[in-house]
C-alpha cells in the first residue's frame, strides 16, 4: 500500500471536486490500528476534529481497498452522515459512479482483498 495519508488527501480532493461537503477539520494522518478484528475503518470526532483509523491490514492490501475504505469514512464527517442514511448513501453513491469505488455499509475482507 502506499501512504496512507497521501491517500486520504487523494480521497478528499476527489470528494471536494465532486461537491461532497467532507469537512476541512480532518487529521491529515491516518492512524493504523493493529487491533482491529472486525472492521477496516473508523471515524471518530475529537475535540472537534475527526480522526480517520484504518486496520493494519490495509498494509499489504491493494491501495484501492485502501482508497475506498477511506472514502467511506470521510463520508462520515460531512453533515449528518454519522450513520449510513440517506444522505451518507447518496455521497457514498456519487463516489463511486465518479471513481469507480464499490463504498457500501458493510464489505467483507474478500470483496476489499484484504
């Protein structure tokens, strides 16, 4: 995989040039969690900032599982896309007819090659 955090900034600025309202109060680097056993990814708000964790496993995957994991969790800091509803599903939905990602709620670590 390549760096993780020229990716998320990859994953940004395709959702920005598309007009997916991701917020500008991101942490530039991407934490790897080496004990994460059932999800790839995570998104999670502190002190006002959101802070993006990918599974170590991303490590040795392709980088396009890798991508589209962190697309699917930037989605989550624009405005009420907390959950998966409607609107993270429309954002979700535009990145990929626009990128070619699959991002869905859930995906297995055969769909991601992980």
């Amino acid at each position: 995989m390549n760096n993780p955090d020229l990716l998320l900034q990859i994953v940004l600025a395709q959702a920005r040039s598309i007009g997916i309202p991701v917020s500008h109060q991101i942490d530039p680097h991407v934490r790897m969690n080496r004990r994460a056993a059932t999800r790839f990814g995570c998104c999670m708000k502190r002190q006002g900032r959101f802070i993006i964790e990918l599974s170590e496993r991303f490590l040795l995957s392709e980088e396009i599982a890798c991508r589209q994991t962190l697309a699917h969790e930037v989605l989550h800091t624009c405005p009420n896309c907390q959950n998966h509803q409607a609107r993270w599903r429309s954002y979700a939905m535009a990145m990929n007819d626009h990128f070619g990602y699959s991002i869905r709620r859930t995906q297995s670590g055969e769909e991601l090659g992980v």
